[in-house]
C-alpha cells in the first residue's frame, strides 16, 4: 500500500498539523495536546517496540499496537477511561486525514475504528467532585517553604480558586495575571478569553512565586513552566496529573472525605463549581466563571447534580408551605379496619 513518496508517514504526519487544524477550524490548545499525545506515542514506540523512526510506515501500527500503547499509559501515567478515549480519538484523527490524502488508507482507518473505547461512569446527575473540607485540606498539602511546594500550592489555589481547565492553566502566561486589578485572563476552548476574579489569599502566593520563578519577569513567559535542556518550556497535563496525585494521596492521610482517585478537571474545576453553587452563587454567575457561552450547558453539567444540594432546597420550600405534623397518637392505631383499607382498598 504506497500512495507515492509524497504520502509517506512522516510527509503525511507534517502536512496533518499543518493543515488539518485550519480545515477543522481546531483551537491551539487542541493542537498541542495532538501533539503532546503523538509525542508521547512515537517515543513509545521507538523505546518500547524498537521501531526505527526511519521505517515508520502508515501500515506499521496495528490495532494491536495501539490498545498495547494505551493500556501501558492507563498503567504508567494513571490516564482515566476518558484521558484514553481523548488520546484515541486523536491517534485516529490522523489516520483520517490520511486517507482522506490517499484512499488506499482507508483500510488502516477501519481497522483502528474497531478499538473499543474504554468505558465510563455514567455520571448522569451526579457529579465527581471533591467536597469542600477535603479541599481545604489537599490546598494545604504542598510546602511553601520549598521551591516545588510553592510552585504547587501556587497551581493548585489558583486553578481551584478560578475553575480553570488545565489547557487554560498550562498556556497562561506571566502577563495573564494582573495582581492589581486582581483578575486574569483565560483562554478557553475556541480561543474564547474571559477575565476572571482572583481571591487576595492567591494574590499573596502569586508574589511569591512570581519572585521565585521569574525574577526578570518576562510577561510572555508561560506562568508555569517545566525546566527542559537547560530551558522553560510549557507544563504538561502529566506533570499537574503527577504532582496532584502525590499531594492528593498525602490528604487522604488525614481526611477519608477524599476520593480515591483524582484528577484535575475534578479536582479544580469541577469541585470550585460545586462549591460555589453549594453557597449559593447565582447560576448566571457560575456560568460567567467557567466561560460556558450558554449557561444551559452550566445547567445541564451543575444545577441538577448535588443531591445535599437538592434536599436542602426542598426542605426550605417545604417548611414554607406544609403544615407541621405533631405525632401524637396515629388515627390508625389498633384500627384494624383502618388498615384493611389501606391495604384492601376499601371505602
């Protein structure tokens, strides 16, 4: 299967980057998780399977393969069923475009669209989210009196505090945050910005790191960074995965209202919306946080999802209209035939 020296793999892997994202109209940070994940696939293939870069071939990974890559990074890096179904996707993605370019590829699409995708929670109504005395203890897991404590207590205030997404918190950069007009800015899906208010308790940690990690303040300087050859470069979601695991496991230790498993959607995002709602912040506002254009989609993810939430309100509407019940003695007591009605349906 050869459509021409044109249409080889890496020729193809370069063209889908450069063009398919235009044609699909997909948003940078999109781009740059296909990119992280192919990254992370090709070096797995390369160290794992012993494949050399230069015999890479559209025909050389199999289905087979593939669930092989993903089952190790279930293991490896603690992906969630819906972090495996999203990397995925996005492996396809480019099988795609490929045959979309040559025809002939279309076989290889097929046999990859058979991988079963990894099933999730159903989660209809309920939602995942850390409750507000186990939070305030996770924040206050990390040091900062250490360089990596400050850094983390930092990321962590500050995406719980703004319910931002870890593609928003990951591209911010320096000039993002405006300590003075105690906003900041994010980009979100769609390039879509929004200001954001931030508490002075994170203003106070961001002076902190700021003079910790950027001395020279360079305002477009990615906010949080990782060191990479001597150089900065932008953090990855497995890097927040990995230090949010550590520190979430330390607060399980001293508080069991932790859940088992956390990840940073959950954690920050998730559970800063729970919380809000749960303290009676208007919908509209809510909705203004998390960036949704359409507040239905707040309604739809939020309103209706914590039970305590739900029982507290009807108890305040029903104290209102019905009328209290003294139980002194039951008019069915030693009613025998009261009670054959109720079971008998008599009249």
């Amino acid at each position: 299967m050869n459509g021409g020296k044109n249409n080889d793999f890496w020729t193809l892997l370069g063209q889908f980057f450069k063009l398919y994202p235009k044609q699909r109209n997909i948003s940078d940070n999109t781009v740059l998780n296909w990119r992280y994940t192919w990254n992370i696939f090709l070096s797995w293939l390369f160290n794992v399977k012993n494949i050399i870069p230069e015999k890479l071939s559209i025909d050389t990974v199999t289905s087979q393969m593939l669930i092989e890559f993903l089952d190790d990074m279930v293991k490896d890096r603690n992906w969630s069923p819906q972090t495996r179904n999203e990397r995925l996707s996005m492996i396809r993605s480019f099988y795609h475009y490929a045959a979309s370019v040559e025809p002939l590829y279309y076989n290889k699409v097929k046999e990859l669209r058979r991988i079963k995708k990894a099933k999730c929670v159903d989660s209809s109504g309920v939602i995942d989210y850390i409750p507000k005395e186990a939070m305030a203890v996770l924040l206050s897991i990390p040091d900062p009196t250490t360089r990596l404590g400050c850094r983390d207590m930092f990321y962590m205030s500050l995406a719980y505090d703004i319910a931002a997404r870890t593609a928003e918190m990951t591209s911010m950069k320096v000039k993002d945050f405006n300590p003075d007009k105690k906003v900041v800015t994010l980009t979100g899906k769609g390039r879509k910005q929004r200001l954001v208010p931030v508490s002075p308790q994170t203003i106070d940690m961001y002076r902190s790191y700021i003079r910790s990690f950027h001395p020279s303040y360079n305002p477009e300087d990615y906010l949080f960074y990782t060191v990479h050859n001597g150089g900065h470069t932008k953090m990855s979601s497995d890097t927040v995965a990995r230090f949010l695991k550590i520190h979430s496991e330390e607060a399980r230790k001293k508080c069991t209202e932790m859940p088992e498993k956390v990840h940073p959607h959950q954690a920050f995002r998730t559970s800063r919306a729970m919380h809000l709602l749960q303290s009676d912040a208007p919908l509209a506002t809510v909705s203004l946080i998390l960036g949704h254009s359409d507040p239905i989609t707040t309604v739809k993810h939020y309103a209706a999802a914590d039970t305590e939430m739900k029982r507290k309100l009807m108890e305040r509407a029903s104290k209102e209209m019905l009328p209290d019940f003294n139980d002194t003695e039951a008019i069915w007591k030693n009613d025998k035939d009261i009670i054959g009605r109720l079971y008998l349906g008599r009249k």
